[in-house]
C-alpha cells in the first residue's frame, strides 16, 4: 500500500510556508504523493439536514488546484492529489483547460478526483442544477475525456457541447491524468468501476467495513468487463494522533503503534493507498488552533509513518 500525505489546506496552519515545508519534507521522506481537498463556503448558521455535516474543519480552506500548482514549483517528484472537486461548479472545458496546464508545470504529476458534493448551499452559489446530477457526471466525464483526448472535439450531449474545436495543450499524461470518483453511494461506486481509473473514499467513511465499498467498485469494473485489479483503490486517512485508546475506537485514532496497525488492516481490506490527512483532526485542522502545535503534530507523524 502506498502512503501519502494531505498538504495543510484548512484552519491556522494552512500558510504557503507551512504547505512548502511539509511538502518538501514529505517528498525527501518518500511519500507517493501530497493531497487536497475543495470546499466553497461554510454557512454561518448551519441548519436543516446537513447540520451535522458542516464540520468546523471547512471554516477555512484554500483552492485545491491553486494549491497544487504551487506546489509544483517547490517539489519534483512526488505526485499531486486533489480529492475531490466537485463537478458541478466546473464545466467540462474549463477543467481540462485547468487540468492540463496543472499537469503540464507539474510535469505530468496529477491525479484528478472528481465527485459530485452534497452541499445544497454550495450549488446554489454556484449556480450548480441539482437535479439528474448522476446523468450529469456521466456526461461531464466523457465530454472531459474527449476534450483531453481527440485532436479535434466534437462533444454534442445534453447538458454540454464542444462543436468541432482544438482544445490545447493536452495533458502531459496518456492519454490523460489518473481520473479518480469519490462517492460512497452505490450508484457512484458502481460508475467508479465503470468508467475511472479508481475510487476515494471520503472522510466520513466507515474504515472499518471500506473493503465492502472496495468490492462493489470492483464487481462494476468486472461487468464491464475491466481488470478490477488495475484500478486504484484510495483511501482519505483520517488520522488522529492521541493517547493510546482502549476498548472501541475509530480506525486512525489513537496511538502510533495503534494507527501503523490500522494501516496494515486497511491494506489487508484491498486499499492500494492511503494519504494521511490531519486537516480533519478538530486539534489542527481549525482556524483556532496553534498552528506552530499542529506543524509539529504533523512533522512527528510524517516521520513516524513515512514509507519503509
């Protein structure tokens, strides 16, 4: 199992120093690859149904791709991760535009995770439909593939079109970048399967029973008659570093010894990567925390759980 590492993108600690110093760090340690995460705003008195899901970690987060980009410049290796944008506030065009000037500065280091959102608030800022949104990222996702791919594109579907046009420079990866789906729906598994190069698991995912998502990707992948063992099986590592904890507990949280453990259970479930993200952890990730505290967190698990 691979192991990588999410750059600070939310709360105190996320400053362009601090993304530099660990992305450095990370890369000389060997870690695969640096990760991001999008989120547009964060409601000021969160209520109804999604309440529970507006976790103070989304107070404050940088643009993911933006991120990425600058990052590039100060690393040279290592690759470089968003999980996930949203299809919905892009249109297919604009992202490969994005997408294939990010994988050019990087030198064809990019590994795309794409997803759908769940927040009402953010498609209604951005001007997003809510409805047929299945149907839509099918669509998206095959106008994207061909706007990275054909020399001369000529997209006609029903939510978006591309009539007869080069859209250059393509990717430097063929034919384009690692396409990852997040989701956790069976649906979006399933078009997991289909259609990508592999799956990420969100942050409310249940580590404990991942394998069974794992398996449902890969029956779709089979069905339409792929080699399930091909694509790439990811997962966002919640980690939280603390005492050690007795008794029932989240897979992640704990002790060193108790989360190299848990690391060695999510391999054994079919996870091919894991990336450990500490912007989730309500002790870092936060516009209250202490950013210095939360820099040594970080820079205590990147040696300790640093490949080999």
């Amino acid at each position: 199992m691979q192991i990588g590492f999410a750059v600070p993108l939310s709360g105190s600690w996320a400053t362009p120093d601090n993304q530099v110093r660990l992305a450095r760090r990370a890369e000389g340690l060997g870690y695969s690859s640096l990760w991001t995460f999008q989120r547009l705003l964060f409601p000021a008195d969160p209520d109804g149904p999604e309440a529970a899901r507006w976790q103070p970690v989304y107070r404050s987060v940088h643009d993911p791709l933006i991120t990425l980009a600058f990052l590039a410049a100060h690393t040279t290796r290592i690759r470089l991760g968003v999980a996930v944008l949203n299809m919905p506030w892009f249109s297919p065009i604009l992202l490969a535009k994005q997408t294939a000037t990010l994988d050019a500065v990087s030198g064809g280091r990019l590994d795309l995770g794409l997803g759908l959102g769940w927040s009402r608030n953010e498609y209604a800022a951005a001007g997003a439909p809510f409805d047929r949104r299945g149907a839509r990222a099918e669509e998206f996702l095959a106008c994207l593939k061909a706007a990275w791919t054909e020399d001369v594109v000529d997209f006609h579907g029903s939510f978006h079109e591309i009539t007869r046009a080069h859209v250059e420079p393509k990717p430097v990866q063929r034919p384009h970048p690692p396409l990852l789906l997040g989701g956790s729906a069976e649906p979006a598994l399933r078009r997991a399967g289909r259609v990508a190069d592999g799956w990420i698991s969100s942050s409310g995912q249940d580590l404990g029973s991942i394998g069974s998502a794992i398996r449902v990707v890969a029956g779709a992948a089979a069905a339409a008659g792929r080699d399930p063992a091909t694509l790439r099986y990811v997962c966002r590592g919640v980690v939280r570093l603390r005492d050690r904890t007795s008794g029932e507990r989240r897979p992640l949280t704990g002790s060193l010894e108790q989360i190299r453990g848990d690391c060695a259970v999510l391999a054994e479930q079919g996870v091919t990567e894991m990336f450990v993200d500490l912007n989730f952890d309500s002790d870092i990730g936060v516009v209250d925390a202490d950013p210095a505290a939360s820099m040594a967190r970080a820079e205590e698990l990147l040696a300790a759980l640093a490949p080999g």
